[in-house]
C-alpha cells in the first residue's frame, strides 16, 4: 500500500466538492475522512430529525466523492468498532492509515475545532486548516473590522459588503437609494389568513435516507422528534431545486410577510435554504446571485430582494464573525444572571399556549420553525422566563436540522437572550402577548388574555414582560432604548407589580402554561 500523504477530514456540514480542504488532491496519494459518530448527537440531546438531516446528507456526499474519484475512508455509525467520537474515531483511523499529514477546511465549531487540533498534536501529524471560503467574509477580514468599531453593529457591517461585493447597487449607491426596506415589509396577514401558499419543496426520502431514518429510529429511540414527514434536501442538486423554488414561488412575497405567523402552517413564504446553506450543499454566492437576478428581471420587488439578501450575505455573516472572535468565553455569557431551568415541556410542546404549542409542535415534527417564531416566540419566552443561557443554547442545537453552533450560538446568546451583554443587540427583544396578537391569530384561540397582566386569564408573555422589566430595571434603565419602558414599569402601583411577580412565580413553577391530561 502506497504511503498516505494526506488524509483530508470532511465533518458533516462541510459537504462541498469545491472546498478548500481539496486544493491540490491527488488520487494517488491522499485520501478523504468521514464518520458518523454517537458523540454528535448526544453531546446535545439532537432530535432525530437533525440527525438525519446530517446522517443522510453525509452519506449522500459520500457517494458523490466516490464519483469524483476521491478515495474515501467512511465510518458509518452502525458500523462495528465505532469509536463514538469524532476524535476517537480519527485516532484509530490515524493508527490505521498512517497518514504523513491531516487536512481541513476550518470547522463550525469551536469544541471540534479544539479536539482535532489536539487529536494531531498527540500523535505527531501536522494538520493543515484551510480557509473556508464558503463565506464572503474571512475572519481576519471581520477581525479587522471588529477592531476598528467599539460596537458589533450588523448593519453597518451589511453596508460593507454590499459595496464590497457589489450586491444591489448602481455604482457606489444602494439601488433604491437606500439600504433598508423594512418599512415595507413584515406585514402580518389579515383576517382571511396568508391564502394559497405554494406547497413546500419535499424530497421523498430514497432508499439511503430511509436506511438512515430506520437506523436513527432504532439508535436513538428517545431523543425528540419525529421522522414521518422528513423531506429536506440531502443532495447538493436537491438543494438547487429548493432554491430555484424558492426564487420562483416564495421571494416575491417574502419580504411582506417575513415575520407573519400562522397556525398549523410553518412553511408560508420563507425560505426553507438554512440547512443547505449550513451543511454547505449551497453557496451563498449563488443564493444572493439568484435573488439579484430575480429583482433585476422584473419577478420580485426591491424589497423583498433585499431583506432576503440582508440575511444571507448580511446576518449569517455576522453571525459567523461574531462567534469566532467572541469564542470560547461567549458560550458561557450569561450577563443578565439567569438561572432558570429550561421547562420539561419545551422538549414536548405539551404547552396550553397556542403560539408556543403551534412553534414546539412543528419544531419537533420537522426540525423547523422560522426566524421570528425562534425569536419571537420560543426565545422570547426563554429570556423573560429568565432560563439559563447555555441550557437555551443546547436545546436549540439540538431541535434544528440546520443548527450548527457558529450560526446557532450567537443568534441565541446573544441575540435571543441579551446574554452577552449587547455584543450583538443594543437592546433585549421583550415584549408583550400583544406582538404575537398583532402577527397572528394565535391569541384567538387561547385561552390567555394577551392584554391582561396578571390575574387567572393572564397572558404568560405580558406577565413576563412586565416582570422582566422590573427584576432588571436598573440594568434596563442605563439603555436609551429601554428607558420609556423601564418608565412604565416604574408607574405600576405595588399592588400591581406584586400581583405580577406572584403570577411570575407561578409560571416559573409550572402552575401556568403547562398542558395537562
């Protein structure tokens, strides 16, 4: 057997035949690494369908390598002899294969970065990290430009490489004359509800990904979630025909009702690309290169272009920027001291609020729930309950088909639950039962009131609210943006606020909001 020079390492959201990590392959003299292992899905308790979001897209680029002629070395998780781990699986293939030499594209998360580097450490094997250029945005580049503010801002950073990369402008102004257009988008729908929503882009499982949902049926009988309507893309051409979808039936409408909920329909005009983006079976360039095209030939207006490429080449490469020059100490932010316990039944939706119930009932059945159902709903709940960061951060790693920590980690640390401090947001997202009354029709079939405060009919989310602005008041108060609402706190008589504090702590003790029978 001919000497390995290199032995290429693919983790399971690096699923892309151009990476990096491939420059210079050579057949003959090196090979590529996968392997499926217990660790990844139980290091957070990951519901079965992001599982098999990675199991089967894995084994579906496994075959595509194969194709490419690209010798692999593939460790199924059924496989005899799995190590269980990532790390302990490469040692043993290191053992094996004797390769001169490891290389990678740079990974996702901060633990599995740390452990393959210590892995080659020990064993004496020089590792190779290559850039990923999967992104528009290098993470010197945004180091540097970290550097240069004293606050983390998104949109000052969006207007950067929408010059930078030339991305709806007309020379060097924003097409439009200007960068924003929330004002015309994030209506809710009316009373008649969002009509014909085109149906959503399903992938009837092939006989690899049935093996992979019988195999995680059967290895992780209790984790969460469901496996019965699975129908993601797991191939790279798969994921293509989402995004032409998408582009063809949902971009004229998305920007209009982005932040619109509606029961019983999780799908409605987004886009349903994350976990393609996030497993790297699409690029981003050609994500935002199709939504451009798609306002230029005259099929979506200006401003649904916009918010949808606001957050492909705007948040999710904040986001990204954010987690690597904030880790490892960012995983443990919890600036607004909460120490709640994450309620049993958020791994159930056994919940007798509507909105909630609707969120965790499709999450676990799909993997799925859209931006402001995450932030809106389930996050903001989480961060007026007062539930400890780092049990919030694990449970939206683990319910997600397209949850990987980079992207994961800030959204919720930061953005959902203000616990880094105003890193990332100049103020908590708090507010009352009466946003999710305004976007959706929820709050007509529950049975809380969501303009009551306290009292048996109560709204859980304005008993929060009120209860949060008062328990982090002089926090809040030194925020120009909360000083009005910190104001109207203050005005309630103490037989208010008491009335809401013990109706606080009877939520916290799971006497309010729980479904019974």
């Amino acid at each position: 057997m001919a000497e390995l020079r290199s032995l290429i390492v693919v983790l399971g959201d690096q699923l892309d035949l151009e990476a990096a990590a491939f420059d210079g392959f050579d057949a003959t003299v090196d090979a590529v690494w996968m392997a499926e292992v217990v660790d990844e899905s139980t290091h957070v308790w990951s519901s079965k369908p992001r599982t098999v979001m990675f199991l089967a897209a894995m084994r579906h680029f496994a075959l595509a390598l194969q194709a490419a002629g690209r010798p692999l070395h593939y460790t199924r998780l059924d496989a005899p002899g799995n190590a269980g781990s990532l790390a302990a699986q490469l040692q043993a293939d290191i053992r094996r294969l004797k390769p001169a030499r490891l290389g990678m594209t740079a990974p996702g998360d901060w633990r599995v970065l740390q452990a393959i580097k210590a892995l080659a450490q020990v064993n004496g094997v020089p590792l190779e990290i290559h850039e990923d250029r999967h992104f528009f945005v290098s993470m010197a580049s945004f180091a540097a430009h970290a550097k240069a503010r004293k606050s983390l801002r998104m949109e000052y950073f969006y207007r950067e490489q929408r010059k930078r990369h030339h991305v709806l402008m007309q020379g060097d102004a924003p097409i439009g004359g200007q960068w924003n257009f929330d004002a015309e988008n994030r209506e809710a729908f009316g009373a008649a509800g969002p009509g014909a929503v085109p149906p959503r882009a399903v992938f009837a499982p092939d006989a690899i990904t049935r093996e992979v949902i019988a195999c995680v049926d059967a290895r992780f009988a209790g984790h969460p979630g469901r496996l019965d309507s699975f129908a993601w893309p797991v191939t790279r051409a798969q994921a293509l025909q989402s995004l032409q979808a998408f582009i063809r039936e949902r971009l004229p409408l998305f920007g209009r009702y982005q932040d619109a909920m509606w029961p019983g329909d999780p799908w409605l005009y987004h886009a349903h690309l994350s976990a393609a983006l996030n497993l790297k079976l699409l690029n981003p360039r050609e994500v935002v290169a199709a939504a451009e095209a798609a306002y230029r030939d005259g099929h979506a207006p200006l401003a649904s272009v916009e918010g949808f490429i606001r957050q492909i080449l705007g948040w999710r490469e904040y986001v990204r920027g954010v987690y690597w020059t904030q880790m490892p100490g960012y995983l443990e932010r919890n600036d607004l001291d909460a120490q709640h316990d994450l309620p049993a039944w958020f791994w159930t939706g056994a919940t007798d609020m509507a909105c909630l119930r609707d969120a965790l009932t499709q999450t676990l059945e799909h993997g799925y729930a859209n931006h402001i159902q995450r932030l809106m709903v389930t996050g903001l709940y989480l961060l007026m309950l007062g539930v400890q960061p780092r049990q919030v951060h694990a449970w939206y790693l683990a319910v997600y088909v397209d949850a990987v920590e980079w992207v994961e980690l800030p959204n919720t640390v930061g953005m959902s639950q203000y616990a880094d401090g105003g890193v990332m947001g100049s103020k908590p997202y708090i507010a009352t039962g009466k946003y999710i009354q305004r976007m959706s029709p929820h709050c007509k079939g529950c049975r809380y009131d969501p303009a009551q405060r306290s009292g048996e009919r109560a709204c859980p989310f304005t008993t929060l609210y009120w209860d949060f602005l008062m328990r982090h008041a002089a926090v809040l108060a030194r925020n120009p943006r909360m000083t009005l609402q910190v104001k109207n706190a203050a005005r309630l008589t103490q037989a208010q606020k008491q009335a809401v504090h013990e109706r606080a702590a009877a939520i916290r003790r799971g006497e309010v909001g729980v479904a019974h029978g």
